[in-house]
C-alpha cells in the first residue's frame, strides 16, 4: 500500500495504491480496517468501479452500519447523529 497526497486544482487530495485482493480482503472482512474503515465514507472514484467492487464496498458500508446499531443498543447514549458520523 502506498499512500499520498497530491493538489488537483484547488483541492488536497489523497490517493492511495494497494492491490485488489488486499482490498477486497479487507471491504468483506475487516482484516486491516485501513481501506474498509476510509470506505465508510464516501469516496469520488477517479474512474469506473466494477460491479464486483461495488458490491463490496456496500458490504463493508452495511456491516459498519449494523456494528454500530448493535453498539447503539449496548450504549442508550449514541445518537443517530453519532451513528451517521
């Protein structure tokens, strides 16, 4: 993995280089958490995911959703807007 920050434009930017099968390990099983974790968020691709890859990033986003529902009901103090940050 490699990871950098460029200037396009006016905006900062980070950009990172990993392999697909690293990334695809660590969307559906959390064994890093370093892309997953960048991959609750949105993200601009800067070209045209496959289908494959997109299904995994929903994955990745459905199961951070979940975990944090189940840590709602564990902790009454976490608000939506906790959950959604």
């Amino acid at each position: 993995m490699h990871s950098n920050h460029i200037v396009l434009g006016d905006k900062k930017v980070k950009y990172s280089i990993v392999g697909m099968t690293a990334l695809r390990e660590d969307l559906r099983g959390w064994k890093y958490l370093s892309f997953a974790g960048r991959l609750h968020k949105a993200v601009i691709p800067l070209q045209p995911n496959s289908e494959g890859f997109d299904k995994d990033i929903k994955f990745n986003r459905e199961a951070a959703l979940s975990v944090a529902l189940l840590l709602s009901k564990l902790n009454q103090q976490l608000s939506t807007r906790d959950i959604m940050e």
